[in-house]
C-alpha cells in the first residue's frame, strides 16, 4: 500500500509498471509523484519518459522543460528534452542555449524500454 502523502512510492510504481512496458497505467503513479512533489526534476523525468513511451512527444517535453527549469543540469531531463525535440522535428532546438551534458548513457530511456 501506497502511503498518500508520499510521492517516492508513487514515482517507484510507475518506474515498475513503466518498466514492465505498462506507460499507459504508470502515468496515474507519475502524475501524482508530481502533484505530491512538484518541485523534484527525477518525479518530472519520470513522467516526462512515461508519456514519451506512449508517444506524447509534446507533453514530455513539457515535463523535461519542468525539470530543466527546477534543475539545469539534470541529466534525465536534458537528456528527454532533446529526445523529445528530436520526435517533433525540433533538433535544432535542442541546446536552446545550454551547453550539453557529459553522460555515459540515456538510463531512463533504457529504463522504459524505449532504446535497448
């Protein structure tokens, strides 16, 4: 059981059940992670990938332009930002004044299934 106020479990199910190629019942866990935490960039990224498995191009970037704005160097969510530009046709749009961030991989894309 999931305690109410806590936005951890919800954004742990929707990692599972995103995991588990389920995006569509993630997303309910993910939106209430951000509705009990919204200023914590990892709940945005969360959702942000949720919907981007579930081909929301437009609503990840909005999350992962949340989360960019909460946390500049967060890598989850600069990381689905530019993926989510790349799916509208918007690459050129992708560093929007930042410089890119080293990383040793998208995790959370292989995450949620949607690069292998």
């Amino acid at each position: 059981h999931l305690d109410p106020g806590e936005g951890f479990g919800h954004y742990t199910l929707a990692n599972v059940l995103a995991q588990r190629k389920r995006a569509d019942e993630a997303e309910g866990p993910a939106r209430e992670a951000v509705r009990l935490d919204p200023e914590n960039p990892r709940y945005r990224a969360s959702l942000g990938w949720v919907l981007f498995a579930q081909r929301r191009w437009t609503e990840s970037l909005d999350a992962a332009d949340e989360g960019v704005r909460l946390d500049a160097e967060h890598v989850d969510c600069t990381n689905l930002r530019a993926m989510s530009l790349v799916r509208l046709g918007r690459k050129d749009d992708r560093s929007h004044g930042r410089k890119p961030l080293q990383s040793t991989g998208c995790r959370s894309s292989k995450m949620y299934g949607i690069i292998s």
